[in-house]
C-alpha cells in the first residue's frame, strides 16, 4: 500500500502533514498506517476520506487499500 498511496499524494501535491490533519492524525501515526507498522491500518472512515479528498474511483480504493503484495 505504502507506494501506491505516497505516489497518489504526489500526484495530488499532498503532504503528510496536510493528510494526516485532513485525518485528525498525527504525522507518526499516519507514517505507521501508511507503512502497516504497530499493526496500524487505515479505518473505514479515514479511508472514506482519502477517497473523496484524491477523487479515487472503488477499484482504486481495492487496490491501495486491500490488495496485499505478494513476492
């Protein structure tokens, strides 16, 4: 997730400091999320959030949000 989401914030000119105020997070946590440490992940509602503020269509939300990297 981390790279398909970072990627979207640049492309949308977004920090993590404007996204994690957006989601009443702080920066560190929102890193966390971001990154699955301390077996962090993103709520309904922040996800919700994210997909209105970058216009995310469901099959984008799928993908950064549920699809699971596999090497």
């Amino acid at each position: 997730m981390s790279d398909k989401l970072i990627a979207i914030m640049a492309a949308k000119k977004d920090s993590r400091e404007q996204l994690a105020e957006a989601l009443g997070l702080s920066v560190n946590r929102l890193s966390e999320k971001i990154y699955s440490r301390r077996n962090a992940s993103f709520t309904q509602p922040e996800i919700a959030t994210m997909k209105k503020r970058y216009a995310l269509s469901e099959t984008e939300v799928i993908d950064v949000f549920f699809t699971t990297n596999v090497s």
